[in-house]
C-alpha cells in the first residue's frame, strides 16, 4: 500500500514517536526501506498507521561504557512520513519513509508505552518543507562534488549524475550525504546544518580529512 506525503506548517504534530536507530540516518527530502521486526516497534508502526504516519528517525549516541541502560538521543532527528506499507509472512513490516523535516528534542515523554516519545520542535527547520526547484546545471554539480565525485568513482562508486540533474539542489545534496561513506558522526553534523549552503561547506570539510583509501567498493544507482 502506497500513500501520498503532503504535510503543512500548521499540521506539525507537537509530540512524535521517535525510532533510535545507530548507523542510519533520513534526511528531508530522500526516502528509505525499513524493515520492522522487534515488537516495540510493531506497536510504533501500528499506532502511527492509525494515526498520521509520522514516525521521528533519530541517532542514539554511543558510550565508551555500558552504564547507559537506555541511550540518550542526538538532539536533532528528521521526521519521516510512512510512504508505502506492506507486511510479510512472519508479521515484519516493510515500509518506505519519506523524510520531511528536521526536529529539535524539547524533552523525553514518559509513558506506559514500549516505544520512546517525545516532545518536539520544528521552528528552526520550516524550510525543508518548502518544494522549491532550484536551477541546477550539471557543471554545479560536477563542481560541488567533484572532490566526493573522484572518490566514489576512485572506489567502484556509480554516480549517474545526469539523473541527478531532474532532481532539486537540496534533494540531490541530502541524497548523496545520506548515501555517502562518511562516519554516522560526520552524517549528523550534516544533517545539524542548517541550510543548504552550510551543508555543501560541511561537505567539503568532511572531505579534506579523508584518504581514497577509507572506503570500500559500492555502487549507487
């Protein structure tokens, strides 16, 4: 089952269920698969179906000790929108999320449920709903990327980068952040920036401190 994203500042939810996930991150704008399989987030996904299809995607941070029997979250997540929705045979889950916009955490809601909620902010993120077609040319690409461009193509990386000419500028930037080898630490910074501009400077940050070496062969689509 596939369902339409359409979300407005005034329909904001105030409070979201949020998904802790290491080693993943959404950014608004891009969508992922996900494959739902423990019980606490059976019931997540259940209560969201019945509701608005929000669901706040979000990192724990790690510990160097195992004192923290319930990981603190990043601050920042993005909120994603269940786009299509099938169940399997052994009672998984597979859905598609649509990220559509950053959250700040205001505070941790304590409740009787298996899930983690909380109380959430959008204000200093208004923007990412905005659908704005940037004019894109292939050679600002080529130019914003080339660093990133020579080391995916370096490592076995395909980027079909006329494809990504149909997209919008911030659809093409949080995509290739999102799929780039960068550390999940490196991914939350990017996807803290605030804007469009702060992002691609990040970008470029990030990738002065790595070696071709650091990454192994993959092939995006």
């Amino acid at each position: 089952m596939i369902y339409l994203v359409t979300m407005k500042k005034d329909d904001l939810p105030k409070k979201l269920a949020v998904f802790p996930l290491s080693n993943f991150i959404i950014f608004p704008k891009t969508a992922v698969p996900l494959n739902i399989f423990e019980p606490r987030y059976i019931e997540m996904i259940n209560d969201s179906m019945k509701s608005n299809k929000l669901v706040g995607m979000i990192q724990p941070k790690t510990f160097k000790d195992k004192t923290h029997e319930i990981p603190q979250l990043h601050e920042i997540g993005c909120m994603g929108k269940i786009i299509s929705f099938k169940e399997t045979e052994d009672s998984r889950y597979l859905i598609e999320l649509k990220g559509l916009i950053r959250f700040k955490i205001i505070n941790e809601i304590q409740s009787n449920k298996k899930y983690r909620e909380c109380e959430i902010d959008f204000k200093d993120y208004y923007e990412d709903l905005e659908n704005k077609k940037e004019d894109l040319k292939f050679s600002d690409l080529e130019l914003i990327f080339k660093d990133l461009k020579s080391l995916f193509e370096k490592r076995g990386f395909i980027i079909n980068w006329r494809a990504l000419e149909k997209q919008s500028l911030d659809e093409t930037i949080n995509a290739l952040a999102m799929a780039s080898p960068f550390t999940l630490e490196e991914k939350q910074v990017l996807l803290e920036a605030k804007n469009l501009n702060i992002r691609k400077a990040k970008i470029a940050e990030i990738l002065t401190t790595y070696s071709f070496d650091q990454y192994n062969n993959t092939t995006i689509q």
